[in-house]
C-alpha cells in the first residue's frame, strides 16, 4: 500500500467520489484555483473544471445556505469550511436548516450533505481560530459527526459521508493533515459509526479521536515501558458512537481515559463517559478518567497554549490514575 | 412592460377565476385557521396571509413545474397558491399525521415536493440560502428553472440577504428575491428598523435590477410578475422585487396590534385585493353577482371540508417521533 499524507488520502476520496457521481460539487474558500488552503482539494479544479470546485466569496452564511438548497433539489454537495472555527458564521444553516429539514418536512427533502474542514487548534492562533466544535453539532439531532484520526480512516469515511443521504459533519484536523501512512488504494467505505480499536490492550481503554489519538498512540507505547498494556479505542464517528464497541473494549479492560481536544464541560467526551456509566457501570472497576482543554480561551503564548491543552503526559497521568499506579 | 390597467382583460376569464379562486381559498383557510386556533385545535405560532393575497397568488401564476418556491414562516398561503390542498395544510395546523409535514413541521413549516416548495422557514432571513441554492441547481443541471425567494421587509435587514444577493448576482443564478413589505416586523415599523426603505434600491449594490410594485392589486403584481419571470428565466440573472402590500390581522394570532391604529387597517381593508378583483371581474362581465357568491360558498365548503379531515384524522403514531430524523439507517444512531 502506498504511504500518503492525510490531505491526499482526503483528496483521494473527493476525487473518487466527484468520479463516480456527478451531483457531488465541492466549494468553500479558495477550495478552487488557490487549490485548497490545506491543499486537501489539489488539483480538483484542473480535473473537473469551475462548475463542480467552487471558489466561494468569504460568505459562510450563504454559501452554506446554497448548499441546503442544492442538496434539497437533488444535489450532493461537499462544503469547506476553511476551518471549522467559520462555521460558527453559517450556524444557523448548518442546525435550523440541514439538521432539520428532513424531520420537520415530514420526510419530503433530506440533506445528502457534507461539511469538512479541519477543527481544533492550530499553532498559535490564539482564540477565535481554536474552536472544537464536535459537541456542539453531536448536540443536534439529525447530523452525523466524524472525525478520522488516521489517513487510511479519513479516506473510506470521507467516501462514506459523501455516500450518506443526511447531513454530516466532517471534523479534520489542521495539525494531522501532514500524517503519513498506508492507505489502501481504489473503492473502500469506513461506514458510519463504525470504531475501531488503533492497539489491543488488556489494562485500560483509552478512547480517543482525531488528533488526540495520535497523542494516546505515543502514550501507550510509554505505557508499555512501565507495564501497563493500553487498549486503544477510536469511535471515528462521533454520533452515532459505536457502543457495542465501547462495550467490548470496557468488559475487557473495565478502566476507561476518555481523551478529547475540547473543552471539559458539557462535552461529546463527558458523553462518552456518561454512556458508559449507564451501560456498563457494573464493568468499571475505577471512575473514569477524562483529559481535556482546560476552562479557559486558547491563550497566544507557548507555555499557555501547552497548558491548555491536552498532552501526553496528561494522558499517562490519567492511565495511571484509572490503574491507581503512580 | 404589460400595461397593468390592461392586464385582467387580457388574461381569459378561466384564468382569472382560478385567481380569484386561489385568493378565497387562501382568505377562507386563514380566517378558519384562525377560528380553529381560538377553539385550541391549532396550537404555537400562527402567521395568517390575510391581505397579502395578491403578492402569491399573482407572482405563482408564473411559476413553471421545474421551479422552486420558499418562503418564511407565513407560508399558508403561497403553499395554497402553488396548489397544495387545503386539507393537507389544515391537517398540519392541527398537528396530525395527514398534514404535508405528517404533523412535524406545524404552521412555520409546509412543504410540498410536487410543487418544489422548498418550505416555510421560522428564522428571518434563513431562507434565502436554500432559495440560491435552488436556483445554483437549475444552472448546474440546466433546466431552465426559476427560483422564488419570499421574505418579509423585516429580513432585508438580516445579513444573509445581502450575502445571497451577492452570491447570486456574481455566480448569475435565477433568483427571484421577493420582498413582501408588510410594513411591520412584528411590532416594529419599518421606519424604525430599516434605513432605507426604499428596499429595491438595495438591488444596484449587487448588480441587480430592482423593481417595486403595488401588492395590493393583483393587476399589477400578474402583469408585472409575468415580465421578470420571463426576463430572468432568459438573462438568468436575479432580481429583486419589493411589493408593498399589508396584513389585517396581527403578525401572529398572539398580537394585539398596539403599533398601529384601527383606521389604518380599515384604509387597507378597503383596497382589499379579493374585494378589488372581483368587482373587476362583475364590471367587466366576466362573472356574474351570483357567481361570485357561488365562489365564495365554494371556497368555504372547501375550507369546511379541510376542517372535518384535519379533525378527523389520527395523531401521528409514536413511531413518528424517531422516524425522518435520518434517510439512512447506520446503526447505533
């Protein structure tokens, strides 16, 4: 298998898709002849020309209105958001209109729908350009949410979003889209909901995702040194959460470190722990243990941004906290 | 530009019947949707279309079966123009599984998929995206559609009008912004919301052409109607159209009209658009007294029937209640 970066195995996807359907268009903020501010939509425009990759005006609000619209009359359209700390702008689109349209319609138009971009902070952008905003649109019924950790994982979900006849919210991540790995070659689908386990482990299940994961990968293998055997859990999507997979990996190992990027209160990772202690309380031998973004904005300055958010040396301190080992 | 004075002669006496039709059974469904609230069978918001009826029934005479329509959430009455049976409307005011939204969307949120009417939306302003959209898919699959964008005066001051004027005009979609100017957002003036309320004006910002007309005369808002739908279906280039017009009863069923004096409402009353037309329509001997009064009974019989099927029709089952969340069945969800 080739070993391509996250942004190819993303464009990749777009390409193939594009391919195989022509209703699927792509357009945002310079996704077009700029190529992508992250490059994910390289060459798009020289292979399916102006009508299908659309440079946008800075017009969030509207064009992600347009999409609804499209995706009410039949199309399929892709939207970027530059980062998702824009989306903020187009909000009322994205949850009084896609979310809600098929249910309060009765079931006449549904929203075949993609909104990517990457989510969470980048380096050093301070506070308005630092938003996670999974919680916030797993709040809403009638989106699906992912976010791949992995270039092999955002490429069949990708392709599984854009397959999908409702509205999905689709979280990347600015720091991993220079990840490499294998990624299988030709038509494969990671279907919604669907989670997978990134390491077997025996002692503890730390779940995780997007970028967090890779944060827990390094954790684990430090882990390792000191005996402490990791179970590594991916939901990849983050609603509808994969439980039967939850539930597996928590009867085995009955400890849980819940890792996200966001903040600590009211968040999809407070989620995750509140389902678990509903479902398979009797299988916890310790409370659960959550790594978070502290309760503050993201701060300019190195030493305050590191402060702020999670790391891997606060993921151990919580593995060894659910073992009672220190 | 048709000479409007002329317009009614011109169009064949089928036709303005059917006009005229449209505008009772929407005046008549408002009126009974009203009553039908007071007796608590309607709950939540209630935004009637009483006094506007021109504005929809003489814009949609124009509109072709590959057009869209969308509106806000005083959207009885446009789903009515486009054809929508009354009783399908009246079931959904009563919150009844046989309503167009199976009971799910209420008074705000009719739709109808026969007609491309793309909804009644409840946030001012939130609807123009799906309208431009609509309008961006008649270009991409070339089908030589219009777009029809209803809103309110009170959401030409929201954002995303002047976001979608812009996307329109730069990406050249067929879009028909139509402003049905009330006079009122809510309680509020216009003069005491909107710097200019010369709301056509705005088009040249973007390129467009605006236009204004009277809503109130059907005459005037057919004729007028007809010639911009067939210049942007041509140019397929937008345009807006601020159509003055005026609601008798409150913004909704919950108003007590404070903002504005009884003679004001009488002044409009009496260039009442139903009342206008059909004595046209004696006058020129295109019906007859007595068949205007069979009309009228018609429509309300018609209305009555809408009545006993919303009453006489189930509650949606609870299996409604987690149904159309989602198309797709993925599991877990």
């Amino acid at each position: 298998m080739p070993m391509i970066e996250m942004r190819e195995a993303l464009n990749q996807a777009l390409k193939e898709e594009m391919t195989r359907d022509e209703k699927v268009f792509i357009l945002g903020e310079e996704v077009a002849e700029f190529n992508g501010a992250y490059k994910v939509t390289k060459g798009l425009l020289d292979h399916f020309g102006p009508k299908r990759v659309i440079d946008t005006p800075i017009s969030e609000s509207g064009f992600t209105g347009l999409a609804v619209g499209a995706a009410m009359m039949g199309l399929r359209p892709v939207v970027e958001f530059m980062s998702f700390n824009f989306s903020l702008v187009a909000i009322d689109q994205i949850i009084s209109n896609a979310a809600k349209m098929y249910y309060m319609s009765g079931g006449l138009y549904n929203i075949p729908m993609v909104m990517r971009g990457p989510n969470g902070a980048g380096p050093r952008v301070s506070s308005q350009h630092s938003h996670n905003m999974e919680s916030v649109y797993a709040h809403f019924p009638g989106l699906h949410v992912m976010a791949p950790s992995t270039p092999a994982d955002a490429k069949g979900m990708l392709k599984a979003a854009i397959r999908c006849n409702d509205p999905v919210i689709f979280l990347e991540n600015e720091l991993a889209y220079n990840l490499k790995e294998e990624v299988p070659e030709g038509d494969y689908i990671i279907p919604i909901g669907k989670g997978d386990i990134k390491r077997q482990g025996t002692d503890v299940t730390i779940i995780a995702w997007s970028r967090m994961m890779s944060l827990a990968k390094t954790a684990a293998e430090e882990l390792a040194k000191e005996g402490l055997n990791v179970e590594l859990l991916d939901p990849r999507t983050l609603k509808p959460l994969d439980m039967p997979l939850i539930a597996e990996s928590v009867k085995k190992t009955n400890r849980v470190v819940v890792v996200e990027e966001g903040h600590y209160f009211s968040s999809l990772g407070a989620q995750v722990a509140e389902s678990i202690y509903t479902d398979l309380f009797d299988y916890l031998d310790s409370p659960i243990a959550r790594v978070c973004q502290s309760e503050n904005p993201m701060p300019y300055a190195a030493n305050l941004e590191a402060a702020t958010l999670p790391s891997v040396e606060k993921i151990i301190r919580a593995a060894k906290q659910v073992t009672y080992r220190n | 530009m048709a000479s409007v004075k002329k317009e009614m002669q011109s169009l064949s006496k089928e036709k303005m019947v059917e006009i005229l039709e449209k505008m009772l059974v929407i005046r008549n469904f408002e009126e009974a949707s009203i009553k039908a609230y007071q007796q608590k069978k309607i709950a939540g918001f209630l935004h009637t279309y009483i006094g506007q009826e021109a504005v929809g029934v003489g814009t949609l005479a124009h509109k072709l079966p590959q057009d869209s329509v969308v509106t806000t959430y005083r959207c009885h009455g446009l789903a009515l123009a486009l054809g929508m049976p009354a009783k399908e409307g009246m079931a959904e005011l009563f919150g009844k599984v046989t309503g167009c939204a199976r009971g799910k969307g209420g008074s705000m949120h009719f739709f109808s998929k026969p007609h491309n009417f793309l909804g009644g939306h409840g946030i001012v302003g939130g609807q123009f995206g799906i309208g431009i959209g609509a309008a961006f898919k008649s270009n991409y699959d070339e089908d030589n559609a219009v777009s029809f964008i209803f809103f309110g005066d009170g959401a030409t001051v929201q954002g995303t009008l002047h976001e979608t004027m812009n996307l329109a005009s730069l990406w050249d979609l067929p879009a028909i912004f139509i402003c049905e100017d009330n006079q009122y957002g809510m309680g509020t003036a216009n003069a005491r919301a909107i710097a200019n309320t010369d709301i056509a004006s705005k088009a040249e910002a973007y390129g467009m052409k605006g236009y204004t007309f009277n809503g109130m005369d059907l005459n005037e808002v057919h004729g007028r109607m007809g010639d911009i739908v067939k210049e942007v279906r041509a140019t397929r280039r937008p345009v807006l159209v601020h159509m003055k017009t005026y609601r008798y009863t409150g913004h909704s069923v919950s108003d007590a009209g404070l903002y504005r004096t009884k003679e004001e409402v009488d002044t409009y009353k009496l260039k009442d658009p139903i009342i206008a037309v059909s004595r046209e329509m004696i006058e020129n001997k295109m019906i007859t007294e007595e068949e205007f009064k069979a009309m009228q009974k018609k429509a309300k019989a018609g209305i009555q029937e809408a009545l006993d099927f919303a009453e006489e029709s189930p509650e949606p089952p609870l299996e409604e209640l987690t149904r159309h969340v989602f198309m797709d069945d993925v599991g877990n969800a």
